[in-house]
C-alpha cells in the first residue's frame, strides 16, 4: 500500500509522515532537504536554479515511486511527484522564473514518468491558511527558507487548491490542519488516524 502525504511548505507534511508511519509501522519515505544540492542556491537565486531544483525533485521522487511499488511494503510518503509538476513548476513558470523552453522540457519528461508510475492508493492532503503556514515555517527555523514570501506560498496555496479540487487519480483524504495540533495533541492525532482507518477500510 502506498500512501502520500501532499502540502504547502510549512503545512505539516514530514511531521505527520513520521508519526503515521510510526503509529501504522509503515515505512516512511521522505523529502530530500538535507542532501539536495540545489535547494539553498534555488532560494537565493531563483531564476538560475528553478529548472535544475524541479529536475532533481522529478528524479527524486520517480525513483522513490519505482521503488515503493517494487518494494511490496506499506509506505508512506513525504510529497507527491504531482506536486512537483502541477504547482511548483507551474508557479516557477508563471512567475517569469523558468524560461517556456526549460518549462516545455520538464513538463514532457514528467508526462513520460507519470505513464509509467501508480499513483498513491490513498493521498493526503494538508489544507492550510497562509499565516498557519508562516508561523510554522518560522518555528521550524530553516535558514534558507527565511527568504519564502507571503505572495510565494500564496500562489502555491491557490495551486494547490486547484489541484485538489480537481484530483481523480484516487483516494483523497483532505485534512484542515489549522485547528488541530497532531504533533502536541493525542487526541487531535487520534482524529487524523481515525479518518485515514475509514480510508484505508475502504480500499479493501
């Protein structure tokens, strides 16, 4: 079983990650922020690097696809290759900081990739607010994400959205993570797990 959880930075995603994965003892997969080699340049200098980041985030991710399926585990994973295509190089397009020829190419090889990969049997979508985002982008400290504008996260949010309301691939769990506290509330915890047992219940 492979399920995914997708958001805005800051929404919560590698948290619930872990705590799902040690609750179900699924295996987690995770985003690659540590070792990426582009993610500090990309936000320092946007336009130079906004093709290079989206490429290593496409063949991240397609790997980690090929070998969830290969694997035959119950994983979980940290953001979706979806994302990548539909909201943040669309937005890196839109706001002048990917040319239409790096655009063009990237969208064909992720046409290529998604023909040949399963999309998640259950997809979990973190909905938040823009300033739920900003305080827990500020909490978490991360130096490189100091320079993330308001307007930045809220074209990625409006994407998002958009996104979502239009997502058949399959499951789609939506959780609005504004008033609630998964990382400090048992019970608030205890919710999320019981809409995604309904869920999962219902793909068997």
């Amino acid at each position: 079983m492979h399920i995914a959880v997708a958001g805005n930075i800051g929404a919560g995603k590698t948290t619930l990650t872990r705590l799902l994965s040690k609750h179900y003892q699924w295996e987690a997969n995770f985003e690659d922020v540590v070792d990426n080699p582009y993610l500090d340049d990309f936000y320092t200098q946007m336009e130079r690097w906004s093709f290079n980041l989206q490429i290593y985030f496409l063949n991240h991710r397609y790997r980690q696809i090929l070998k969830i399926r290969e694997s035959g585990k119950n994983i979980i994973q940290d953001r979706t290759i979806y994302e990548d295509a539909y909201i943040f190089a669309p937005n890196l397009h839109a706001m002048g900081l990917m040319t239409n020829r790096d655009f063009t190419n990237y969208k064909g090889l992720f046409e290529l990739m998604e023909s040949l990969v399963q999309p998640p049997d259950l997809l979990i979508y973190l909905r938040s607010t823009i300033p739920n985002l900003v305080n827990q982008i500020h909490k978490r400290g991360r130096e490189y994400e100091n320079s993330i504008s308001i307007d930045y996260l809220s074209r990625l949010n409006e994407r998002y959205e958009a996104w979502i309301h239009d997502y058949k691939k399959g499951n789609l769990l939506v959780i609005d993570v504004d008033h609630i506290n998964f990382v400090d509330k048992p019970e608030d915890l205890g919710t999320v797990i019981n809409k995604i047992d309904a869920e999962i219940h219902g793909l068997f």
